[in-house]
C-alpha cells in the first residue's frame, strides 16, 4: 500500500514508519522537523519505499500519487514549559496543525479516497472527574487555559473528523492516544521520562514538579503503534473513537523512584517547583472498546519499555 504519514520524523511517527515499511509498504513522510528530527529517519532514508517531504501541514499537500492510507500525527506533543519545542512555545503551530492541517488532510483523504486516522489525545479529557477514561467520557477541559492551545486544537480536530463522516463520507478514525514513551523521543522534548532518564544518567536531582502524587500510565511505543495499525486496518472501524494506552498507573513520584533505581543513579529526587497550572493529577485509559474492537492490549512490562529507552537515552548522550 502508500501510505501518508505526518509528522513521521517525530517519536511515534518514526516507530509507525518503520514498522510500515518492514510490512512492504511505501511510506510517504510528510514532516516540516518542527519538532521532530531527521536522526528519527536516517535509517528509513536507506529504504527506496520511504519518501521523505518536508512540508508544513498547514498548507495543502499536492501528491500526484495513489494514496491508500494517512496517518495523521502532525503536532507539537509536549507540555513542559522548559521545552522549546512544547505546545506552550509552539502554540500557534499547535492550534492550527490539529485545525487547519487535519481540514487540508481530510480534503486530500477525500481526494484520493484514503483511510485516514488522526491522532488525538488523553489531554481532551482534560484533568478527568471520571477515572478511568472511557471514550464516551466528555472531558473537563479548561478552554482558556495554557493548556488549551493543545487540548482545544485536538478536540476541534476530532469536531472536523466528525463533520467528515456525515458530510463527505470520508473513511476516518480518531485514536486517543494515552502516555506514550520510548526511543527516539527528543532530549529537548522535556516530557517526564525523558526528564527523569537523562538527570539520573547524570546523577542530577530528579524534578519531581508538585508533591509528585499526580499519576499516570504509561504505554511503551510499539504498543500504541500496533493499536494505531489495527485501528487502521481492522474492518469496519472508520467512524470509530478509540483509547490507546496502557492501564499499569503510578504516581510521578514512583516514576522517579522507579527509574532512580533501574540507572543505578546517585541523584537525588526533588520537589522542584508548583505543580504546571492544569496539569492532570490522575490519567488512565479504560481500554475495553480497543480490547473488544482490535483485539489489542499492551504487551510490553513497564520494567523491559524503561529499560529499553534507559539504553537509548544512554547511547544518545555518549560523548
Ligand atoms: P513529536 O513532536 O515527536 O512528533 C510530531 C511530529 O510532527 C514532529 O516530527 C513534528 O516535526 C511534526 N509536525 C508538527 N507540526 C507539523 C506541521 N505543521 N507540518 C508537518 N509536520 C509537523 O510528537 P509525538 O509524541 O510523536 O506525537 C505524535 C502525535 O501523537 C501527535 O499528534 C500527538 O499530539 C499525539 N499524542 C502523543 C502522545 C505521546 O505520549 N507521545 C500522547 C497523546 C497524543
Ligand atoms: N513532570 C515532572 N517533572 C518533570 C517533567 C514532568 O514532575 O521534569 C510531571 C508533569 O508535571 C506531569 C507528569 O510529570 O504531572 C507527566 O508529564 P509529561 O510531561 O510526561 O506529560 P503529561 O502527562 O502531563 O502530558
């Protein structure tokens, strides 16, 4: 098949590339680097079935090719504030990645009569009263908040998908996606598990932000990846609204500990400032409809996913 990809240079997107074109497809990577990173890509760059385009999103996409499938996972993903690459520093990327390039994506799905499958998020629950979080939950979201810019852009995404199907019959998905974690997220990209591995490698203190009791759950990258192939490929799943994630929940202080523990680090764990104004303080999806729908769970243990992204991030700052 050729499949689109956006923002295939990013963390998932480059695992979903890879694992597209080991099942012989031609991979289409549409990616302005904003921020994602071609490290993520060397490797597919040596496949003759991976195309690389470097192209906001924003502005419509000409392909003069038959596309089969898009992925659509264009979008700033972190919400720390230290992070030049966050959705605070980029907001009006964000806002109008999620908005004007889901629309321009979806004319082009529309075009060439594509599957399509946008990537949403956990954050459009918001910080949840209801826990777990099931699909049919509406969320809690603050709409002028910081982290709105993310939050809103996702759930006007999900609005526009929407108008698609009863409108224009397009053959589109939405995947909620939950904490997802693993290689080839960016040093610079300042989510927790990138935070907490890289100051424990160098034995810095661990910046627990708040009292460090907020939870979450975290889902290691090739298993969101297969739940997002199933979602695309299983039959009559086009108007479906899906959670991807993994249900094991720990607070961010035993995250620390945990990975504290697993680098043999000597750093010390520190409640470094307030908690970020609207951060979560519980997440875990409930997974009964990805269970029931794709067959899919998580199969990685939390243990063997933090280690494999311990050696990663060892590897990345050698030197
Ligand atoms: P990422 O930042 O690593 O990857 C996103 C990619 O999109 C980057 O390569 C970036 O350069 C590219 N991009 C951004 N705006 C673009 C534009 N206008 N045109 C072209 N390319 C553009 O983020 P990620 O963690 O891999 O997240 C991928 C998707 O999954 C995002 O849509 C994100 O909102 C969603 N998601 C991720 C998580 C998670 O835990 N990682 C959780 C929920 C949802
Ligand atoms: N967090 C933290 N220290 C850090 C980075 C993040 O305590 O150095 C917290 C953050 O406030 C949030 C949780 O860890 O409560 C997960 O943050 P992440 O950036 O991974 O993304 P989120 O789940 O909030 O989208």
């Amino acid at each position: 098949m050729q499949i689109l990809v956006t923002g295939g240079a990013g963390f998932i997107g480059s695992h979903l590339c890879k694992k597209l074109l080991e099942n012989g497809d031609t991979v289409y990577c549409v990616d302005n680097l904003i921020s994602g990173s071609k490290h993520n890509i060397e490797a597919l760059m040596q496949n003759p079935r991976f195309i690389f385009i470097n192209h906001d999103v924003i502005q419509s996409l000409n392909i003069d090719v038959e596309i089969d499938q898009m992925y659509h996972l264009a979008s700033p993903a972190s919400p720390n504030h230290h992070s030049k690459i966050s959705y605070h520093a980029l907001a009006l990327e964000t806002m109008l990645v999620n908005t004007t390039g889901t629309l321009e994506l979806l004319n082009l799905a529309k075009k060439h009569d594509a599957q399509f499958l946008f990537a949403s998020t956990s954050e459009i629950y918001g910080d949840p009263e209801v826990h777990p979080q099931p699909e049919t939950y509406q969320g809690s979201v603050h709409t002028t908040g910081p982290r709105s810019v993310y939050d809103e852009a996702k759930r006007f995404g999900e609005t526009i998908i929407s108008y698609f199907w009863r409108e224009h019959n397009v053959n589109a998905r939405i995947v909620r996606i939950f904490n997802t974690y693993g290689p080839n997220m960016l040093v610079e990209d300042k989510r927790m598990i990138v935070n907490f591995i890289l100051q424990a490698l160098a034995d810095k203190p661990l910046t627990v932000y708040g009292d460090g009791s907020q939870s979450r759950s975290l889902c290691y990258v090739s298993d969101t990846v297969e739940g997002l192939m199933r979602l695309m490929n299983y039959p009559d799943t086009s108007q479906e609204i899906v959670n991807i994630g993994a249900q094991e929940e720990h607070t961010v202080l035993e995250y620390a500990h945990m990975i504290k523990k697993l680098t043999n680090s000597k750093s010390e764990i520190v409640m470094s400032e307030q908690l970020p104004e609207d951060d979560p303080k519980q997440r875990q999806p409930d997974i009964a409809k990805a269970k029931k729908l794709l067959n899919w769970e998580p199969t990685v243990t939390l243990e063997h996913g933090l280690q494999k992204t311990i050696e990663y991030f060892q590897d990345r700052t050698k030197n």
